[in-house]
C-alpha cells in the first residue's frame, strides 16, 4: 500500500530489528531503582524530551473561564440520566473562545459519580439522536456544507451511554473542534489563539500544535468537573479514540488529576512503538495531518531508529494510575502488536509502584482483555470505538475504583 508516495508496512516480516531506550536510565546514564528517582529525575527529563520533540510545549499561561448552564433534562436515557449543556467561555488578549461540554449523569447514583471523560468527532449532537443539542460555533464552521454525515446520533455508537450510565458512571464529551479545529486555516478559532505567544512562538520547533491543545482542553474539562458536587474527583477518567488517544495519553502524562487513562487506537504518536515503523508512521501522520505534532519531529521522518524516545515512555508517565490500551484486530494502520509491546515496555515503572504491569511480551488472543495496572484488549474488527470496548473499559474501571473500595 502507498501513501503520499511512501510505502506503508503491513508485514511483520519486514519490521526492523530495533532497540528501545531504557524507560529507567536517566540521560546521564544512571540507573533508575527507585520511585524518588523516577518522580525526581527521570519522569520529569521524559516530559521533556515530549514536549520538545514531539507535541510541544504546554503554556503555563492562565486563561479565564466562565461557565454556564445553558439546558439540562433530567429524563435524558428514558428517565436514566440527567443531561446537561454547559457553555465555557475563555477569554483573553482580545479573543474569545465558547465551547460546549455535554454532561450525562446517572440518576441512579447521586453522589461520588465517576466520569468519563473524552472528546467526540462531529459535535455533541452526534453522540445521541436528540435534537435538543445545542450546536457550537467552531463546529458550524467546520461541518460539512451541506451537512452529510453531521446528523444527529451520526456516531452514537461511539457512546454507549446506556450500558455507561446503567453500570453508574457518568459522561463528559466535547466536540474537538471546539479546541482546536482539525482543518487547514482555522488555528485562529483554537485556544492557541488566546495566548500571549501566539504569534511570536508559533514558528518555533517546540510550538505546541493541535495535539497539546487538545490535551489541554481536556484538563480544562477536568477544572469544571472539580466543580460539580456530585462527582468523584479521585475517577476521572479519560478516554480518547484515534487522534484523540494520542491526546489523551499527552494530557494524562501531565495532569495527574486524570485517575485512569485510556487510548484506543492511538497508532503512531500514540501507543504504538514508533520504532517499528509498522502502520502510521511518524512521516505518514505529519504529512496527511501537519498541525497535529512539534516542528521538531519533522527531524525523525523516516529515522525512527534515530529517535532517543519512543511510546513506551509516554505510556510509563502515566504511572501509577492505571492505564488502558485497546486495539482492533483489522486496525494495521495504528499497528496494534506496536500499541501493546509499548504498554508491555513501560510495564517497569509500575513495578517500581508495586504494581502490576503486562508480564507477557506476546499480546493476547481477540477478546481476551487484560485488567491490570496497565490494561489491553484486542478486538476482533476495524478502526472504530465500539460497545465492546466500552464494556472492557468500564470493567476496568470496576476493578480499580469499585472493587478496591
């Protein structure tokens, strides 16, 4: 197969022999053995390395936010769930950036609510046939012109929020668009734009780009979410699929307010071990997709073996909260062996917490999940989020914030 002229590697047979950096030995070449010298030295050295090279760096600049309430039902699901729209609005350097975040909350349950947390595709209305959803301006700008594929419901099954809200747990979605639209020219309608440094940094090669600033609007989600009385601000979970697995694992790595993290089909930039130069690689995704990554991993284009970090590294950051990986048997573009062996490498660090990581270099059989500290699953089907994953999703999150109580 070809792709923008290069081929794409589909065969096991032909993935390189390759050598991954040693998740635990710090670039001065000491040998981490403790979990004070991996929170001292080497997790802050890795957050490093991803912030220059790969999805730049996050501004610590603060940006004002108002939130409102816009429309709530409490008889959302057939009397299940309360839903809510909330408007939040930043504003700053002359800008203002509106986005809407959609609640589902169990009614079952009235108080420590664990939540899912997670960008949709196609705006709020997508998630579920309700023409009650209010759309947001960065969505209307992006949509299609005549509207195809935008409907309502259009991804619903994406969102199972039957199964979610029967088994007590809650959901918060934003579109991503709202962030940050994923469309040529349209950087000035995403929070980028209201930072002090927007013009004077953006050509630098460790600008952050859209992937930083979705993982930043996910931990903006998490402020309103600190909010609200009735959820359980040690179960925030965050879940992003595709481009927005890469997203999420960026966003757990720096915000520790994150209690679980979950990347499903995350690929290249994502789970998936770049040096196997299998699927998606790093050249592929920046050149179908230029806004989402660093200027700075432009330098490794078809120089993985070059790289002195991989995916494994991004996955072991987010240790000791536990930490989920699925694939899908079909999906060979996001290389699901490569998003497996990068949880199984950072398996280490957890050892360091006295937890339990992959023990197994070889991945599972279809539909043979794995519930530890670190989680996996391979699905049977395609490029997709789907209610399988959902159920495997919310059995891990049984087992770490319901059994354990």
């Amino acid at each position: 197969m070809l792709c923008l002229g290069q081929e794409v590697n589909y065969e096991e047979s032909r993935v390189p022999s390759y050598e991954l950096p040693d998740v635990l030995r710090t670039e001065s070449g000491h040998q981490v053995r403790s979990v004070a010298d991996w929170e001292r030295i080497r997790r802050p050295e890795l957050l490093d390395v991803f912030s220059e090279t790969m999805y730049g760096r996050t501004p610590r600049e603060h940006i004002p936010v108002r939130y409102r309430v816009i429309k709530e039902n409490k008889n959302a699901l057939e009397g299940k769930a309360t839903m809510r729209q909330v408007e939040l609005r930043f504003e700053k350097n002359g800008k203002t950036l509106r986005t809407l975040l959609l609640l589902m909350l169990p009614n079952a349950v009235k108080k420590d609510i664990p939540m899912f947390i997670g960008y949709n595709f196609k705006g709020n209305h997508s998630t579920i046939n309700d023409t009650s959803i209010v759309y947001s301006e960065n969505f209307k700008l992006v949509r299609a012109p005549d509207h195809s594929d935008w409907q309502p419901g259009v991804q619903a099954s994406r969102w199972d929020y039957h199964r979610i809200i029967d088994r007590g747990y809650g959901v918060a979605t934003m579109c991503y668009h709202d962030m940050y639209p994923d469309k040529e020219g349209f950087k000035e309608h995403s929070a980028a734009a209201l930072f002090s440094d927007f013009r004077s940094a953006e050509d630098a090669g460790d600008y952050w780009q859209a992937i930083g600033v979705w993982a930043w609007g996910s931990s903006r989600i998490v402020d309103y979410l600190e909010t609200c009385d009735e959820l359980d601000k040690n179960a925030f979970i965050l879940v992003g699929h595709s481009r927005q697995g890469k997203a999420a694992l960026w966003a757990g790595a720096q915000d520790p307010r994150f209690s679980m993290v979950i990347a499903n089909n995350s690929g290249s930039g994502g789970a998936a071990l770049s040096k196997r130069e299998f699927g998606e690689r790093i050249a592929i995704v920046s050149s179908i997709k230029p806004h989402w990554f660093a200027k700075n991993l432009d330098a490794y284009h078809d120089k993985e073996q070059d790289m002195p970090f991989d995916q494994h590294m991004l996955i072991a950051l987010m240790a000791p909260r536990p930490v989920y990986v699925g694939s899908a048997e079909k999906d060979l573009w996001a290389d699901p062996r490569g998003e497996y062996l990068a949880a199984y490498h950072a398996s280490p660090v957890y050892q360091l917490y006295g937890k339990i990581g992959l023990k197994d270099p070889y991945p599972p059989a279809v539909h043979d999940p794995i519930y530890q500290d670190i989680g996996y699953h391979l699905r049977a089907g395609i490029h997709d989020l789907n209610s399988y994953d959902w159920f495997c999703f919310l059995n891990f999150a049984d087992r770490h914030f319901r059994d354990k109580k």
